[in-house]
C-alpha cells in the first residue's frame, strides 16, 4: 500500500450499519510512500498515527484535478471528449491492498 500527503484513507464499515471511515494523509512516515501515515479524520477532526490493514482503500484526491480544459477545445470535440472522459475514470480507481 502507497500513499502520498493528500490522499484519501477510507476504511470500511465492520458491522452492518457502520459507516466507512474516511481521512486525509498528512504524513507518510514510511519509506516511499508506505506506512505508517499520519491521518486526520473526517468525522472527528481528530490525527492519528495509522498502520492500515485490509479494509483500508486509498484514494489520490490531489491528481483529481484533471486536464488544463482548453485542451479539449484544441483538439476535436469529439476526440477531446473521449480521451478526457478516459482520463477521469483512471484517476479515480481505489487502490487496496
């Protein structure tokens, strides 16, 4: 598992009923991008130091920005539109371990 400051933790709900957990990376304490991360969580604003197990999913929020958008405007609408739309589905894809 990788992770970078600004990226996106989500642990899975255990129980029926229980929501998933979310936070933000603030720190990666391990080599390249490996654990422990420093977290801040969503729900309770509270940090935490975090060895993520198998419920955990990361996110990369930060590379979620997308294309300059007067790219598409050079090219053909057509062509344009396509490899944008290709583009934002691989930037969404969770990574688990």
């Amino acid at each position: 598992m990788h992770a970078t400051p600004g990226s996106q933790l989500i642990i899975t709900g255990h129980h029926v009923g229980e929501p998933d957990r979310a936070g933000e990376v603030l720190e990666v304490r391990g080599p390249g991008g490996t654990p422990p991360y420093l977290v801040r969580w969503d729900d309770s604003g509270h940090e935490s130091l975090l060895f993520p197990g198998s419920d955990c999913a990361i996110r990369e929020l930060h590379h979620e920005t997308g294309p300059d958008p007067t790219q598409g405007k050079k090219q053909g609408k057509k062509q344009g539109s396509k490899k944008q739309g290709k583009k934002q589905g691989s930037k969404n894809q969770e990574v688990s371990s």
